[in-house]
C-alpha cells in the first residue's frame, strides 16, 4: 500500500485513511483525509472468439447483482499479475496461458488513491471455482460485441469493468489482440 506521509487516521483490511497536510503551488496550506487503497488486478479472460468471461456477483452496494470483470486486490508481496493469476483461478476456476497487461488506472484523482492493473488473459482452461466464503459468484459467458451493449446501457458499470472492456473493444479493432 501507498506509504503516503501523514497520520494514520484509520486502517482496515484494504485500506487506510490518513490525515495529511499539503501545500499548493500559491502557498496556502491545506488539510485532507485521503483514503489509499491497496491495489486490485482486475482480468478479462477471453477467447479467439471474442467471447469474455464476466462474473455476476452479489454487491451490497448495490444491494443486488451485478455484472463485472473478475477483480481482486493484491496480496502484500505480490506481484498485479500474480494478483491476477490468482483471483481469475479463486474467482472462475479459469487458468490462462498468456497474459498481456493491457492499463493501468487510477480510479480516482482526488481524495481516494486506488490504482487498477487491467489484464487479458488468453488460452483458457476451466477448472473449479473456490471463491472466499462471503462471495456469491457465477462465471458468465459474453461475446464482446453485447458486453459492449451493456457497457452502454449502464448494466455494466463498475469503472475497472467498463474500461477493460472499451479497451479490449479499441485493441480488436485496431488488430492488437
């Protein structure tokens, strides 16, 4: 996790939230409380098909289900493609040959630091799932092009989630992938 300078104003699993002091390029000084939040890989497993592998998973949040890219946070120590490796076969029961990195993002610019590390993951096996005890995960199968679709009816909507896929989208048509 990020070791900004600052008094650790509340830590927890996943994140930390610290009171900090700065000051701006004119000189004034300022106080935030920032929250840093360990970092997450999320990974888009697809097929020469163009066919994604989302998961549909209960988020309190938004007090339902919804769809998403397989995401995690990533372990201390480990690498955002160890990360990756490791959520994707957690999550899915998915392990991939290849991997390309494809971004990386800050989800915020103000406030809360939270930096995503989006992955392809090609040359698919399915094997069992063993997601954490409180996920409630079902692996879906999707063709790009409705993944699209639901992108931009606002069905998919997670931030990770709705980039990978307009990246993914940018790079098949500009033959990268």
């Amino acid at each position: 996790m990020d070791q900004a300078s600052g008094k650790n104003f509340y830590s927890a699993k996943y994140f930390e939230v610290k009171k900090e002091e700065f000051i701006t390029p004119d000189g004034k000084k300022h106080i935030h409380d920032n929250v840093y939040r360990k970092p997450v890989s999320v990974v888009f497993p697809i097929t020469q098909s163009y066919d994604l592998y989302l998961i549909s998973q209960f988020r309190e949040f938004f007090n339902g289900k919804i769809l998403e890219a397989c995401a995690g946070h990533v372990d201390e120590g480990e690498s955002p493609l160890d990360g990756a490796k490791r959520e994707l076969k957690e999550e899915t029961g998915i392990i991939a040959r290849y991997w390309d990195r494809i971004m990386e993002v800050e989800m915020s610019a103000s406030v809360i630091r939270s930096q995503a590390h989006i992955f392809i993951a090609k040359d698919l096996q399915l094997t069992e799932q063993k997601p954490d005890s409180d996920e409630d995960i079902m692996l879906v199968k999707i063709n790009l092009d409705e993944a699209l679709k639901k992108v931009l009816s606002g069905e998919i909507k997670t931030g990770a989630s709705v980039l990978g896929i307009l990246m993914i989208d940018k790079l098949r048509k500009e033959g990268k992938i």
